[in-house]
C-alpha cells in the first residue's frame, strides 16, 4: 500500500515539474537578471512641480515565454510612502491579451513613458522600482523588484522668490522754472518807449516779483531775455531795423528799472551784458497766431494767402488789396505785433536733501506729496521707507503712488498680507494702472495662484523691466526654462543663471552669476557647483561646494541628498564635505 502512493506522488511530482517547463515562467524568473532595464533620466527629474520619465527594457532570444504575459509595475519609493504607476503589459506570442508581443525567438524590446504625477517633498531621496508579475492561465507568480533609479533632481526648486515691486515715481524737481514774461508794446515805426507802457499792470506784476524775490534764497535769477517784433506791415529792410531798434531799447528801459533801488543788494540785472537779444524781424508767425483766434470777417482768406505765398513783399500787397480788411487789420491785429517781449529767467529752488530727509520724519505734514515720495527715495533703511510712505498716504491717500509704494516697502519686509491690501487701496484710485498689476501679481504669485499671477503680470507689460524678471520666475516654476532666461532679461541674477543652466546652457551660468550683485552669496556657489556636476568637473564642484558650505552651514545636507551629485557619492573629497 505504501509502496502504490509513493508511486502516485511521485508521478504527481514529474507532471508538476512537466507543466511548470512547459509553461516558462519558471525558466523566465530563474533567468530574470537577463533582463536589461533602463530609466530615462536618470535619476529622474522634476520640472513644472511634476515628474515624468521613460522605462526601455530588453528580453534576450528565448527567454519570453510564448504563453506568458508579464504586467510591470513601475514604483516611486520614498520616506512619505510609496506610489505606483501605470503598468506595462507584455506577453508572448501564444498569450491572449492587449499587452505588446515580445518574440520568443528572437527577444525584443519595449519602451515606456510614465504618466506626469505631482512632485512630494519625501521624493527628493527617492527610489524607481519595477515590480513584474508573470502570469500563465491562472498561474501567477513575482519577479523580484529591480531597481532602475535612485533620486530626483529638483534643481528648478532653487528659484528664489524675489520679485520686484515697482515703485510710483515721483515727479519732485529741485528747481522750478519761474519765469517773468513782460512786454513793451510801441507806436507805428517807433521804437521809443512811451512811459505809460513801464506803468502797464503787466509791468507793475513783474516789478513786484522781482523787489519781493531778488534777495531771496529760495529764487535763483539766471538771465535776462529779449526779443522784438515789428508789425509785417512796411518793408521788410526796414522793419528788421526797427525791430532791432526796439530790442534795444526794451533791454534800456528794463535795465533803468533793475537800476532803482528796490533792488538795491543785488546786482542782477544792473549790466547791459545780463540781456540776451534774441528773435527781431517782422513777426508773421505772431501774425498768423492772431489771425487764427480772431473773428475777422476775411479771416481765411488772410490766412489762405499766408499758405499760397512766402514772399513778405506779396503777401503785403495781397492783404494790403483786402482794403475793407486792412483797415480792420491795422486796428485790431497789427499794433499787438509792435512789441519787445522781455523775460526775466527765474527758477525756484526746493528745499534741500537734508532738509527733506530731516521733515519727513519730523514733520512730514509740512511737505508736498512730490517732496514725501523723493524723500523716501533718499532714505536707505526699510523701515524709515515704510515710515514716509505711511506718512504720505496718510496726508495724500488720493494718491495712488503713496499706497502703492507704502505696498512695495511691505512685501520688502515680507508683509505680504499688508502690502496686498495697500495695492487694493492703490487700486482704487488708479485701476488697471499697469505698476499696480505688476505689484498686485506679486501677491498671487506668493499665494501660488501662479495663472493669475501670470494674467496680472500681463496686464502689466511696458511698467519695467521687473515685469519681465517677475514672469520669469513663474516660468522657472513652471518648467519653461527657456522662455525664463529671456525674460529675465538684462539682469544678472542668481534666477537668470539657474533658468540657463536648466535650459541646457551651462556654460553662461558662472558668467551671469559673477557680473551679478549676488555673485557673493552662498546660493551662487552651491549652484556653480551643481553646474559643474553636470559637466563632470569634480574638482569645481569641490571648491564651489565648500564656499557655499562655508557661507551657509545648511547647505550641507542640501548637498548631501542632492540628486545633482549622485555619482560624487563614493569621492572622497565630496563625501567629506557633506558628512
């Protein structure tokens, strides 16, 4: 008895082990390291906050099973957990099923592109793994996990969010053009100055300006300027005398009235060689201003024969044969023409930088909103910035420019929340105001609302070139690399060298970083070294490493689980650095 079911197990063995080869998926996972996998890249990347790669692998002739169909599982293994992904299913010739065919006779390939998934902080030290799963009929059985990438590089990661608030300009000037405009007007073929024209109202304003203002420290008078007209009216040669004559003695009798003694202390305008002639001849463009804001009954007809002819000789005659007109003319229009025009060139001096500064702390109610915003210009410390430009919304809240600077100081001092709601209430007197949008995109762009940070920045086109700078950090973190070195234009930044080294530009990044004002900090070695990792240059990664290390000690266990220096991981001199 014993005897016949040794016999019956025995035969039950040989036909298990008949099945078991006849099927191959025991040959096929005790040959499993035949098997060649590949990642791409490798270690895998991160860009846009998301990861993406590709899986090739490679069965040798006779190795897939004609009726096995194998589903692989690709796995991303890191410290928060795990994730699988999309499978790949492959099966032999004999298999039923969707999966693509590899050839028992002659092997074969296959490649695979994973679907894009969200980057997790636990990734950055993370694992690639490929879990296979053999099956015939209702047979299954595991192939062990095999390994094809270690790490993720989330070099984009390292853009700094440094955007560029831009200020409202202020339209403060330290001296301000006061110019007095006086005139002598004269009798037909004159050039006498009637005593009642140095009595005219317009006369009495300008001596009145000039007794108060001579001595003044706040008016600087510069010069004295004339010109004289005759009316186009006599012929030509002599009118250009007559108006040189009246030049003349414009400059004589504004000189006589410099030389009393309201102006005593002071020396300006007491010298002949203090005025300046300018313009005589016969004024036709004074003329022909006239004509057009008069209500002459030929007026067009004057001015038609002004157009048709630039010869003075016929345009006289012409207007001359006008008789009705003329004499209209010669009333109304032609003795405004007889005249000197005398400007005393003055400009009016602001208050001085210290004085300014000194006020806008002090007493910043006693200043204009032009004399607030330049003052905050002049102060070199945040928080007295923030300080004047509180002081002019206060005063001057209709402003826009003293919200939104008072905004721009905030998000300096990394007061988001109070910067967003000083650009609301910028808003509110200059919507749509492309600064604004500029400043307003900002405050998205911190909340992570990057498409509507991008639309505002938008909006924002032609305020400056931080508009540019701006963008271009989004599109760093939107892993449009390219399009972010561009955008980040002319300034030599630390994001500039990291959007070209990302857009396959290595070779720029240490020439942006040293023409840079950042070219010191810790950042711009760590990622000079990063770029010499990519071009196999071990040595500069060892020297950039160090003086970033030695500038900010934490950047050590950045390095030492930087995906970017995976393969220095057995050099000695890196391994020393980082432990």
């Amino acid at each position: 008895m014993k005897l016949q079911i040794l016999r019956t197990l025995t035969a039950s063995l040989s036909v298990a082990v008949v099945f078991t080869g006849c099927d191959g998926l025991g040959k096929m996972i005790k040959k499993q390291k035949d098997i060649s996998y590949s990642a791409t890249p490798n270690p895998i990347e991160m860009h846009g906050d998301s990861i993406q790669f590709s899986v090739s692998g490679k069965f040798s002739p006779k190795l897939f099973g004609k009726k096995i169909t194998l589903t692989i599982t690709p796995v991303i293994k890191y410290a928060g957990g795990e994730k699988a992904l999309k499978v790949v299913v492959l099966q032999g010739e004999k298999a039923t099923g969707t999966g693509q065919t590899i050839s028992n006779e002659k092997g074969g390939t296959f490649a695979y592109t994973s679907d894009k998934f969200l980057y997790e902080p636990g990734m950055k030290v993370a694992k690639v793994e490929l879990r296979g799963k053999g099956t015939v009929k209702k047979k299954e059985k595991d192939f062990a996990p095999v390994e094809i990438a270690d790490g993720t590089i989330i070099t984009p990661l390292l853009v700094r969010n440094d955007e560029k608030g831009i200020y409202g300009k202020d339209a403060f000037v330290k001296l301000v053009p006061m110019n007095q405009e006086t005139h002598v007007y004269y009798t037909i073929s004159s050039a006498a100055v009637r005593p009642a024209e140095m009595k005219s109202e317009e006369m009495k304003n300008i001596n009145k300006f000039i007794s108060e203002n001579i001595n003044s420290p706040w008016y600087e008078f510069k010069g004295i300027d004339v010109s004289a007209y005759a009316s186009p009216d006599g012929e030509t040669e002599k009118n250009t005398h007559l108006a040189g004559d009246r030049a003349k003695s414009g400059s004589e009798a504004m000189l006589s009235e410099f030389r009393k003694n309201k102006n005593k202390d002071n020396k300006f305008g007491k010298e002949k060689d203090q005025y300046k002639v300018g313009t005589t001849g016969e004024d036709w463009d004074g003329f022909k201003k006239l004509m057009e804001e008069s209500a002459l009954a030929d007026k067009d007809l004057i001015l038609r024969v002004l157009t048709m002819y630039t010869d003075p000789n016929q345009r006289r005659t012409e207007i001359k044969n006008l008789s009705k007109t003329y004499k209209e003319l010669a009333e109304k229009i032609l003795p405004k023409l007889r005249r000197s025009i005398i400007i005393v060139n003055v400009d009016k001096k602001s208050r001085t930088d210290e004085m300014i500064s000194k006020l806008c702390t002090s007493y910043p109610d006693s200043l204009s909103v032009e004399e607030l915003l330049y003052g905050a210009n002049l102060a070199t410390d945040i928080n007295t910035k923030t300080q004047i430009y509180g002081a002019a919304e206060k005063k001057y809240g209709t402003d826009w420019r003293t919200s939104n600077n008072l905004g721009v100081a905030l998000l300096v001092q990394n007061k988001v929340s109070e910067a967003g709601e000083a650009f609301k209430r910028a808003e509110t007197n200059a919507a749509g105001n492309p600064i604004l949008m500029n400043n307003l995109g900002i405050i998205e762009a911190k909340a992570g609302n990057r498409p509507a940070a991008m639309a505002l920045y938008d909006k924002a086109n032609g305020a400056g070139n931080e508009v540019g700078y701006n963008k271009g950090i989004l599109q760093v973190r939107n892993g449009k690399y390219s399009d972010a070195a561009s955008s980040f234009g002319e300034y030599k930044s630390f994001n500039k060298a990291l959007a070209q080294m990302l857009s396959g530009s290595p070779d720029a990044v240490n020439a942006t970083i040293d023409a840079g004002s950042e070219k010191d900090m810790a950042l711009s070695f760590y990622l000079k070294a990063v770029t010499a990792a990519r071009k196999s240059s071990t040595a500069d990664v060892i020297t950039n490493l160090k003086t970033a290390i030695e500038k900010d000690g934490t950047l050590k266990a950045a390095a030492k689980d930087d995906a970017e220096f995976i393969k220095l991981k057995a050099d000695a001199g890196f391994t020393a650095l980082i432990n």
